[in-house]
C-alpha cells in the first residue's frame, strides 16, 4: 500500500510528460494530409494571423510555446475540430489561435503537476490518505486549466463585440452622411472609416483597404469581417449593400434606419442590464433586511426558549 502512491503519482507525471514530448515532436503526414492543411490555411488566411496578429514570442519559454501552439494547432487541424466560434472570439481580441492552444496545453500541463502537490500538502496535514487522490486531482485540474482560458476569452470576447455594434452604428450614419452629401458608396465606406482610430474602426479600415487590392467589393469585405468576428451585423450590413449599391437613395434609407434599429437595440440591452442590476439591488437589501431582524430577534427568541 506504500509503494501503491508513488506509483501512481509517477504514472501521472509520466502520462503528462510523455504527452508534452509527443505534442512537441513533428509526425509524419500523408501526402493527403499534407495537401488539406495547404488548402485549409489558405482558405483560413493562416499565415496572414501568424504573421500579424498577436505578439512575437521571444526567449526560451516563448519558443517553447511557440512550437507546442503549432503542433496543437496542426494537430486540431488534422482532426478537423475547426471551433468556429472560439476562433471568431480569438479574431475580436486581436490574439493568435497558436497562443491560445499553447496556453491551454501548458496549463494543462501545469494542472497535472498542481494536482499532485496540492495532494502533498494535505497529506502533510494528515486530511486524504487514498492513494487514488493524487490521480483524480491531476485529471481534474488538467481539466479545469485546460478549460479556463476558453471562459476568459468568451467573456472578454463579448464586451468588444458590444462595443463593435456601437461603433457599427455610429458608423452606419457617417456613411449615410457622406452619402448625402454626394459621395458614392465606396467613397463613403471609407471616408467614414478614417474619422477614428479606435480599434473597431480600425477593423473596418483595413478591410475595406484589403478589399481594393484583392478586387472585391466592399461589402463583400465587410461580410468577411462579419464573418471573422463572428458579428451579424456586418454580415447583414453585406448583404443589404449587395442588393441597392446602385441606388444611393435606397443606401441612405437602408443605412438610416439599420442605425436607428441597432441603437433601439442598444438602449433596449442597456435597460434590460440596468434592470438585472437594481433586482440584484434589491435582493441584496433584503437579505441585510433580514439579517438584522435576525439580530434583533434573537436575543429575544433565546430568552424565551431558556424560560
């Protein structure tokens, strides 16, 4: 029964680095597969996020990540796990999908390590004696940091999204302006563009500048970018443009009324969210309500019981 802990707790640290070593040497492809992950890229634009999204790792932990994120990113793309949504979060934080993956195995790996030790603590402590609890606090804090940046993302993933649809519709009525002062559409596309240099104009900017030297329309561009972000106002800012970009005055009139139909929407979710709060308000003074009847009661209630 000794001998049976440390075992296992070398069994586990084995498991985890083996599958480290695994994850960082290359594997060898078949010529098919080695074709589809051309082609994905491509379609993907992978080498345009690797070159400029995200930060330049430097230094020996930074080219460790670096070369665990590719293996991961490889490896997901060989299974075909694409997750569409959390890349379209990771495109609205500006972050690299090879990071993020790089960061969820080392975390991982740290989990496995973690669970172990936490395990020693207590067993210093004289609380767990089972020989088994080293294995499941390994697998379950793996679990759990594996997990934890996907909640960091998609938390701060909404927030810039809200304040995407703002500017969306701050933007939608420059472009109507513009277009009411006798400027053609792309003229006023990207005229409207350039008044900010915050980053979700940026955003727009770059891709209506990508779509002049690529040869497609701007609204096409802006329905990519929907399409990245995973924003559906982009997208349906797309398709409107693509069905009365000949007539500037059904334009103005599409345009106006999108951005007066974003900002009821807006005003609507800031009342909703306004609401939540004073009902957390006024749940929380009821509780202090009552927690000071309580205090006032119970003297009285512990003389009576004593009697």
């Amino acid at each position: 029964m000794n001998l049976t802990m440390p075992i296992l707790i070398g069994a586990v640290l084995g498991l985890g680095v083996y599958a480290l070593v695994r994850a960082l040497m290359p594997s060898k492809r078949s010529a098919i597969a080695q074709v589809a992950r051309i082609d994905a890229m491509r379609a993907r634009g992978a080498a345009y996020e690797s070159a400029h999204r995200g930060q330049q790792d430097t230094g020996r932990f930074g080219s460790l990540r670096a070369q665990v994120g590719a293996r991961v990113a490889e490896l997901y793309l060989q299974q075909g796990w694409e997750q569409r949504s959390l890349r379209a979060d990771l495109a609205v934080l500006d972050r690299s999908w090879e990071r993020f993956l790089a960061t969820k195995v080392l975390l991982a790996a740290a989990g496995v390590f973690f669970g172990p030790f936490l395990f020693a603590v207590v067993w210093t402590l004289g609380v767990g004696r089972s020989p088994i609890i080293p294995v499941w606090l390994a697998l379950l804090f793996a679990i759990v940091f594996f997990f934890l940046p996907d909640l960091e993302v998609r938390r701060d993933a909404v927030d810039k999204r809200r304040d995407l649809r703002r500017v969306i519709g701050a933007y939608l009525d420059l472009v109507s302006m513009s277009l009411a002062g006798g400027r053609g559409l792309p003229e006023a596309l990207m005229a409207a563009a350039e008044i900010s240099d915050g980053w979700a104009t940026q955003r727009i900017r770059n891709a209506l500048a990508d779509a002049r030297i690529t040869g497609i329309s701007q609204w096409q561009a802006l329905g990519s970018l929907g399409e990245e972000l995973g924003v559906e106002e982009l997208k349906d800012l797309s398709a409107s443009l693509a069905l009365v970009a000949d007539d500037g005055a059904k334009v103005r009139e599409s345009l106006a009324s999108r951005a007066e139909t974003m900002r009821h929407r807006e005003l609507s979710e800031i009342e909703g969210s306004a609401g939540e709060k004073s009902q957390s308000m006024l749940v929380a003074q009821l509780l202090l309500c009552a927690g000071f009847l309580v205090f006032l009661i119970f003297p009285a209630a512990m003389r009576v019981f004593q009697v």
